[in-house]
C-alpha cells in the first residue's frame, strides 16, 4: 500500500490584477492647481479558500489625493494570487496567508497603481515596502485583544 504524501505544499498558482478604478472627480480644474496634495494610502488584505488546498489571497490598495477638501484622484486596486497550500499546520497556513502571500503579490500591486496613475496624467505615487510580518502580528494581537479566552467547564 502506498504512503500518501504528507510534505508540505506551497505554489503559486496564478497573479492577477482583480479589480482596478481610477477617479478624478475634479478634473481639468484640479490640474491647473500647483499645490502639492495630501495622499492617503489604505491598504488591506484578505484571504479565501476556493478550493481543497487552494486560497485566494487579495491585497488592496486605495490612494486618496486630495488639495484641501478637493480630491485630485483616488485608485482602488486589489491585486489577487492563488496558492495551493497543503499539508501545514493551522499557525504555519495562518501566517503564509498573512506574511507570504502578501509578500508575493504586493510588488505587483505597487507597479499597477503606479502604472494606472501615472495614466491618469499625473506622476506616479510610488508606495512604499509594507512589512507584512508585523502587519499579521499586528491583526493577530487586536484580535486576540478583542475576544478575550473563554473559559469552559
């Protein structure tokens, strides 16, 4: 009888760009304004099993500029990866979602808003290395906080 094979599994599956929009609500009479805007990047990340040992991983990214009240653009983009991911423990699957995955399709992410922005006609915003490791410990820590042990008896 043959032994199934337990070792671990981690491959990316496929990178894709999911969803994209760009919007300039106050264009042209924003562009003719030479003040530097403020910009608000939001990024998220979420993860979905789509099949036996297949997951979806999706980061999201908003970028919100703004000349005082007016908004100069704002991109949302979520850039998605599939991973097959067989044989791990419940902590090791957790914190490949939440650290790995977003490591590998960030990059990708980071290259198609700049892209989309710079598109639009302005330069590009050029988001900074996120330190996904940290960001889970982050997650992991408020939500530990958020619901406290239960005690059963």
């Amino acid at each position: 009888m043959a032994e199934a094979n337990l070792d671990p599994v981690f491959q990316i599956q496929r990178v894709y760009l999911k969803d994209v929009s760009l919007e300039q609500p106050n264009s042209p009479e924003i562009l003719l304004n030479q003040e530097q805007p403020a910009v608000d990047i939001q990024l998220g990340v979420e993860a979905t099993p789509v099949a036996d040992g297949l997951f979806e991983v999706c980061v999201t990214a908003t970028v919100h500029t703004k000349i005082g009240e007016k908004t100069v653009f704002m991109v949302e983009a979520k850039q998605a990866g599939i991973f097959e991911i067989r044989n791990m423990q419940a902590d090791q699957l957790g914190s490949i979602l939440g650290i790995a995955c977003p490591q590998i399709v960030y990059p990708y992410l980071r290259s198609n808003v700049a892209d989309v922005i710079q598109r639009g006609g302005f330069p590009p915003v050029h988001m900074a290395e996120i330190n996904f490791q940290a960001m889970y410990e982050q997650q992991q820590q408020q939500q530990a906080e958020a619901s406290p042990p239960q005690i059963i008896v």
